[in-house]
C-alpha cells in the first residue's frame, strides 16, 4: 500500500506504519480535542443535555466506536467498497447509543 508522500489519507509502508505516531501525547491532545468539538455537535443537534452523565457515556462510547472503525477503514487504505458499510454502521451504532438512554420497556 503505497502513497503519495502529499497524501495524508494513507499510510506508506503498510498499516502498521502510522500506529507509533498516532499515540504521541499531541496527537491524543488533537483527537481529545476532536471529540470534544464532535461530542458538542452531536448534543446539540439532537437536543441532548450534555451535562447529563448518561448522555455523555453513551456519547463517548458511540464516538470511540466511529473513531475506531474509521481508523480500520484508514489504516485499509480509504477502499471505496467500505465507504458505505462504514457510514451504515456508523448511523447504526448512533442509533443504538440512542436507544441506550430510553427507558427500557417492561417486559
């Protein structure tokens, strides 16, 4: 899997490659920040208290899991084919963390 040394989407030497950069305390610093802004986003248009411990646990778990999936899919090389698959299960984790915070239903 090679790249062009001006594109940030992929790495060079396999996937592997990019893993030691990606734990450096600045880059941590840039995805906490990242989540931070997105985490906002997502209260606030979905009319969440984002003060409220649940929403705020259900919020993070569903960004880890997008930040997850998202750097697989970077690490396969962005391939087209699980372009959709990932924007797909993406709503669908959402949609679960979502379901998290109804009351659950008497059985």
């Amino acid at each position: 899997m090679s790249t062009s040394a001006s594109s940030p989407r992929a790495p060079t030497a396999g996937p592997r490659s990019c893993a030691p950069r990606l734990r450096t305390a600045e880059a941590l610093a840039e995805r906490d920040r990242g989540r931070a802004v997105f985490h906002e986003r997502v209260t606030t248009r979905l009319g969440l208290d984002a003060g409220d411990p649940a929403v705020r646990l259900v919020v993070d778990g569903y960004l880890a899991y997008v930040d997850n999936a998202c750097l697989r899919w970077w690490e396969a090389g962005c391939p087209e084919e699980l372009r959709s698959p990932l924007v797909e299960s993406a709503v669908g984790a959402l949609t679960g963390a979502l379901a998290a915070l109804s009351p659950v239903p008497e059985p």
